[in-house]
C-alpha cells in the first residue's frame, strides 16, 4: 500500500517515470511503463531489476543491438482479430519492420546466454517469424509498394497499364506539336496533369480551338486545360486498368491476412515482447546517463543505502555545475527508525525524499541511484508526511492534515512498513505537540516500523538516545563559515545552530542575547554542546581527509619511484650488455691487430724498420682503443686489453727470438734462475716493466719500478742483465695509452681529499674516484679531510671504506693533525 495518492508527486518520481517513458520509441511500452506499480514480491523485484540492469549494460558495451525506433503492432493484432478484414500494405510493412526487430533482438540475446541470463528467459521462447518477414518481402518492396510479381495477374495488368501510358504519352505529343504548330498554344507550353489526367495548357482565346475536355483553369482565368479527344479513349482504358490493378491488391493482400490471421496471439505475444524490450531499453538507458545499478535484495530487513543520490536533485546540479553530497545511512532490526535533526535548509528533507525515491524505484522495479553493494528490503506499505496539505474544501489545517496521516499511519503500521515524517509534531503548540509525536513515535517503535523522521523537537532527540531501535541522526553544519554541509551524519542528535544563523543574517545581537535568556541556561547548555560535538567532528573529519590525501599521494609517490627504479634497473642492464658486447668487441679486434704484428715480424724475420713500422700501427690502434674507452668511460675493458696485449706480445717475442736463433744455427740458451738480492735488477713474471730491488724482507722483496715502491714476493720476480734494463728503461715513442695514463695519474696523484661542503652523495662520488686512483697508483697509505660535524659525512664514508677489500685499516688521524675530522686509510701490500 501506498500511502497517500500523491506519493510519487512528493518524492517525485512521477518526473523520473516521465523521463524514462520519453525514450520509448512504443505507444504501447509507454502504456507499460505507466502502468507499473509497485511491488511487493521479492522474486518479481530480483527479476525487474536484473532485467533492466543488464539491459543497462547491455547498451554499454554492444553496439551490435538493434537499437533502432520499435514500431506498435497491437492495433494490426487487433485488425487481424477481425474476419473480413485485411492489413493494407502500410500495415504490412509496419508488421515487417516489427517482426525484422524482433527477430534481430532474439537472436541477439539468446546467441549471448551467459552474459544477459535474465535477458535470455524472457526471451526464450519468442518467435521470430522469420519465415512471415521473409513472405512479406516478396509481397512488398522496400519503398512500400506491392511488388508487380506478386500474382501474375497483377504483372500482366501494370505491363498493360505501361503500354496504355506510353501510347497515350506519343499521341498527347504529338497533339501538342500539332498545337504548337497552328499557333494554337505557346512555343513553349508543356504537358500538365490535372484530376489524373494529363492535358495541355490553351489559352482562353484558343481553348474552343483544340478539340478536347476541358479539366480546370488557372487562377487567372487565362489558361484552360484541356484533355485531347485523340487520347480521351486511351485514358478510359487506364483508368479500367487502374481500377483492376486496386482489385487484383486487395485480393493478394486479402488472402496473405487470411493466411496469417490464425497466428495473430503468437504476433500478438512477440509484440508484448518487443514492447517489453522498448520499456528496458528505456530503463537501462535513463539508469546508465544517471549512475543507477541493481542493488542488493536484502534477505535480513537491513536498509543500507551507499553513496545515494537524489536524481531529479543530481540532474539539477549537474546542470549547474555541482556535485551531489551522496547519502549513506543503515537501518536495521534493532535501529529501524532514523530521527534526523539539523538546521533548517541542511538537507533533512532531501535525505528523506532520497530515501522514498530510492525505495519506490527499487519496488517499481527501476535500477537506483546507489553503489552496487547498497542492501535494499521488501516492503508491503510506505507512507509519507511531507509538505502543507491544508484544505479549504476539507476544513483541514496544516496540523490537522498531519494528524489524519498519523492517523493512517498507525492504522496500517507494521514491521513491514516504511514511514516517512518531515517535520515531525510541527504546525502546533511545542510542548502538546512534541508530546504527541512522541507518543505516536513510541507505538511506531513498539510496531517495529521502519522510518525516517525529521524534527527540530528536542524531546523526540532524546527519545530516540534512550530508547531501543531508534538511532539519532545529524545534517552536518560548518559553524565557522555558517553554511550547511548537507551530509547525515549517524549516531547523535543535531543541533538547530539558530543562534549562529541568527548572526549570520544580522539579527541584533542584544535580541538574541535575550532569546537565550529566555530559553534558560540547560537548553543554551545543550545546544552548545552540539555545536561543540559538530565542530570537533568537523575538525577530525578533515584531519582525517588530510592523511587519507597524504597517504594516497604517498602511494603515488612510491609507485613512481618503483617505476622509475625499475627503468633505471633495465636502463643498467641494458648499458651493461652494450657494454660487454663493445668490449669483447675491443678485444677480438685487439687479437686480431697481435696476431697480424706477430705474422708480420716472423714473415719480415724481425727486420728492425719492419718491426718499428708495425710497432707503430699497434700503438695507433691502442689510440683508437682509448678514444671509444674515453666516450664510454670504461677503463676495466682497457685494462683488460692491456694486459692481453702485454702477455700475448710476450709470448710472439719470445716466439721470434727462438725462431731467429734457430735459423742461424744457434741454440737457445735457457737462463739460469738468479737470487733476487738488494740491488738486483728485476721484471715480474708476465711483466715488461723492470725495477731496482730496495730490499728483502723473507720472501718478499721491495721494488721500485719507476717512482712506485711496491712489495712483490720474490717467486714472481726474475733478475735481467744490466743492458736488458737498459733497453727496457730506454726512453721509447711508442707507448700504450693506457700506460702513459696510469703514469700521468702516478705524476698528478696526491695522497689527500678534501669533502668538506659536499653534500654526502657528491662526497660519496669523489672519495670513490680518489680510492680507484690510489689503489691503481699503488701508494700504501691516503688521508680523507671530512671534518667533525655531525658525523654523518664520516660515517658514510667509512661505511663505504668499509666495503673495499684492499683496504687494510680505517683510523681517525693523529689528534695533533686532525683528529675525528680526518680519516686515515692503510691498503694491503700483498
């Protein structure tokens, strides 16, 4: 029951069955849609809404579905009904556009089982007619017209009847020549047709002159129509065969209704179905434009509406640019009535209307303006108190016509019943009046009717806190700028802020002063602490969107940086690969450029031009080496080519010598092992570089090679002669790049840093570069001036000495020298 007649006007919903009854392209869908009401069968509701929803979702994501405008064939149902009668051809090709659209819709759905299931069983077992469309387009063709081989008979009489026009054509031509001729009509003049015939146009002076029947005459009375006797008997038998043709129709389409009227309930059947599809095409389509879904058909008399809207409200904003603030609230068994309290122009009534509007589409079968995971009961009545229904005719008051609703109400009240109050216990005395709707509010409890109420009363406010399945409800007010927020807060009453609204409108502050007064300090109290609650909450509700805001933006964040982390990892791996491919390119190339020196200097047995001329390409490609190594910055893959070349031009030297020595017939003689002493001039096994032994300490020995002193075990030395130290001391010009490198670095070097001012990446970079130079170097010892600080700097770098194998031993500088604000770093001598 529905309660009163004007229901759907209060809430408004009759304007939401208005905009969805224009999109329906079907006289007889509109009548559908109209005549739905409301529901109180659970399985009938789960069955309209999951209909129309996946319509809904069905216009969303195909665009194969005929979606064309529907024609009504139930006035052609009803003309089939009738014996005697017969479809005229416009009605035919009504009927063939309708079936053509039926039958493209059913086979559409039922090919799409599984997606559209509740599409599917209304669908299933709807004929099609295929066969009927496929008759009546031999019948018709796609201009409307009967075709000329629909029966032989009329075939026979149109090829006759163009016959008949194709003389009658020649003769009036040639009528009108003749005419032209005498000088009895214009040079000009032309063919007209007037009443179906066709004639010529005489003027009045000449229309006795040409033999014929006059037909009409031109507005002026100057020109007369005239319709040759030459073709007078030509037209008669047209007009015969015309008069043949209508009947030869009449018998064709006659006999095609006779033919289908015994199918007339089954055309009857699919035409309801099509009218169906029109209403569902029309929901789904007005739900999809206004963010309304299917929600859930509650089993445990839960009420939970999520994020819901008001869509008359909705469309209205977004017009003007507004977002809606959507309502959430939840009742239940043991809170199933809702008081809502809150400033005037807050929102209350918009909350209660949305909850009607919500709840009658939801039982009218309509998707509504919720989230998907909203939980919606089956109710048997709703009734509603809204707005001034005062009547002179009635002799009722604005009081008097809340009374007899209350009246209503309580008469039908039950557990399934949802009541809808705005202003609850207004349009009387305060004291009688809140008394009475406390009252009436009690037995609604006791009933244990779901409701929304809406009251400015402070003792409804407290019954609802004291007492068992009533829960209080605030419309939410910014008391620093003075304006509603609209959004309901659950769980405690809210305040009026009449003292607050007051100001903001410019009452004098002395009449306000004395309304407080009035009213006594315990309500002043009250009231106070409502603003208070609502401005604390206020408060920790935006505290709260501030550190969802901060959280998401750290989320954000981080998956930034694990993408750009993820890049710069793959971007490594890619430099890496390059990398390695271009050095093992180096090599094979340097490979290539020994192994041609080694068979140039054995084919030239080792002719000293010769070997300086191919010395010399060596050292020029080394250059070439150095400058890709300069562009990629990789002194490992030059390293590495060094120290091939060196072992490998060893090992061709070594080779020639042999070979020279064995074409002149003297043997090789094989050097005696010598002890390494003090003094002793020495090269290190695999080694071109000599040096000068500065003493033995066991089995390791100190040398210097050059301006470097290095500790080197005596087993991997081998003593040379004095000219063999000559010749590899001698200055030369052909050098290694690499080498001459290592020795500017060994000249340029110094055995100290300063990182003080860096920031500690950039002091990181340099002490990094300042141990690779010194390890390469060899120098046995460094300092690193980071000065005291914080100790941060210092402990970034130690942690990174720390790491470094050939580092020995990390100490603070003597205390006269510097202290913790230097660091002092030993390497091993191995």
């Amino acid at each position: 029951m529905i309660y009163p007649t004007s229901f759907e006007q209060k809430i408004g919903f009759d304007r939401l069955r208005e905009q969805v009854a224009a999109r329906c392209t079907m006289r007889a869908a509109r009548t559908k849609l109209q005549a739905e009401g409301f529901l109180t069968s659970a399985r009938e509701i789960e069955k309209r809404l999951a209909q129309a929803d996946e319509m809904r979702l069905l216009l969303d994501m195909e665009h194969e579905f005929p979606n064309g405008e529907y024609a009504d064939i139930d006035y052609i149902v009803e003309k089939l009904r009738v014996e005697g009668t017969f479809l005229d051809v416009s009605e035919c090709a009504t009927l063939r556009r309708a079936l053509a659209d039926i039958g493209g819709i059913v086979s559409f759905i039922l090919n799409r089982r599984d997606r559209y299931p509740s599409l599917y069983a209304r669908t299933r077992g709807v004929e099609a007619f295929a066969d009927l469309v496929q008759r009546i387009d031999r019948l018709i063709d796609p201009f409307g017209n009967v075709r000329d081989n629909a029966s032989p008979e009329l075939q026979q009489i149109r090829r006759m009847i163009r016959e008949r026009e194709g003389q009658a054509a020649k003769r009036l031509q040639a009528v009108l020549a003749a005419a032209k001729s005498a000088g009895i009509v214009e040079a000009d003049a032309q063919l007209s047709v007037r009443d179906g015939k066709t004639v010529i146009p005489v003027s009045a002076g000449n229309k006795r002159k040409l033999n014929g029947f006059i037909h009409d005459e031109s507005a002026t009375g100057r020109t007369f129509y005239v319709e040759p006797v030459e073709v007078v008997e030509l037209n008669n038998e047209l007009k015969e065969l015309q008069y043949a043709e209508r009947r030869e129709i009449v018998r064709i389409l006659t006999q095609f209704t006779e033919e289908i009227r015994p199918d007339a309930a089954l055309i009857a059947d699919s035409g309801d179905y099509l009218a169906d599809i029109d209403v569902l095409r029309a929901k789904g389509g007005w739900a999809s434009e206004n963010g309304c879904v299917k929600p859930i058909v509650s089993t445990d008399d839960r009420l939970v509406l999520r994020d819901a809207r008001h869509p008359l409200l909705q469309q209205t904003l977004k017009q003007a640019g507004r977002e809606i603030i959507p309502l959430n609230m939840e009742l239940d068994r043991h809170k199933h009535i809702l008081v809502i309290s809150g400033p005037n122009a807050g929102g209350k009534s918009v909350c209660l209307k949305t909850v009607g509007i919500v709840q009658y589409m939801f039982q009218c079968g309509f998707p509504v303006p919720t989230l998907e995971n909203s939980e919606l009961p089956v109710f048997e009545s709703i009734y509603i108190d809204i707005g001034d229904e005062q009547s002179i005719d009635n002799d009722l008051s604005t009081y008097s016509s809340h009374l007899l609703n209350m009246k209503h109400l309580l008469a039908g009240a039950s557990s399934r019943t949802l009541a809808l109050i705005d202003e609850f216990g207004s349009g009387t005395e305060p004291i009688i009046g809140g008394a009475i709707s406390e009252a009436i509010l009690e037995r609604l409890v006791d009933r244990g009717c779901y409701g929304v109420i809406t009251t400015h009363y402070a003792n409804i406010k407290y019954f609802a806190s004291n007492h068992e399945g009533v829960a209080n409800g605030a419309m939410m007010f910014d008391v620093q700028q003075i304006r509603p927020l609209f959004r309901l807060e659950m769980g405690k009453p809210g305040s009026s802020f009449a003292v607050e609204i007051a100001r903001k409108i410019g009452l004098p502050e002395e009449i306000i002063r004395e309304a407080g007064e009035k009213a006594g300090s315990d309500h002043m109290n009250i009231e106070k602490q409502l603003r208070e609650i609502a401005r604390d909450r206020r408060y920790w509700e935006q505290k709260r969107d501030r550190i969802r805001m901060t959280d998401r933006k750290v989320e954000e964040l981080e998956q930034s940086y694990a993408e750009q982390l993820a890049k710069i990892r793959e971007e490594r791996k890619e430099i890496l690969k390059k990398a390695k491919t271009e050095a093992q390119n180096l090599i094979a190339e340097a490979n290539r450029q020994i192994e041609n020196t080694i068979r140039t200097i054995r084919e030239a047995e080792a002719e000293k031009e010769m070997t300086r001329f191919v010395r010399k390409e060596l050292d020029d490609f080394r250059e070439t080496v150095e400058e890709v190594d300069t562009r990629a910055n990789d002194e490992k893959v030059l390293r590495e080519i060094e120290r091939i070349e060196q072992r490998q031009k060893r090992r061709a030297e070594r080779k020639v010598q042999q070979g020279q020595a064995g074409v002149q017939g003297q043997p090789v003689p094989e050097k005696a092992k010598r002890e390494v002493v003090v003094g002793s001039k020495v090269r290190m096994e695999g080694q071109d570089v000599v040096g000068v032994v500065q003493s033995v300490k066991g089995k390791k020995a100190q040398v210097a090679f050059g301006q470097i002193l290095t500790m080197v075990d005596k087993s991997r030395l081998e003593v040379v002669s004095n000219n063999e130290y000559r010749e590899a001391t001698r200055p030369q010009t052909a050098r290694t790049v690499i080498s001459a490198d290592i020795s500017e670095r060994k000249l340029n070097f110094r055995d100290h840093i300063d990182v003080r001012g860096m920031r500690a990446v950039e002091a990181l970079d340099a002490v990094q570069d300042f141990i690779d130079d010194a390890l390469m170097v060899g120098v046995g010892s460094v300092t690193i001036l980071h000065g005291k600080g914080t100790g941060a700097l210092k402990e970034e770098i130690r942690r990174y000495l720390r790491t470094i194998p050939d580092v020995e031993r990390i100490a603070d500088e003597h205390a006269d020298r510097g202290g913790a604000g230097i660091t002092l770093v030993d390497f091993r001598m191995d």
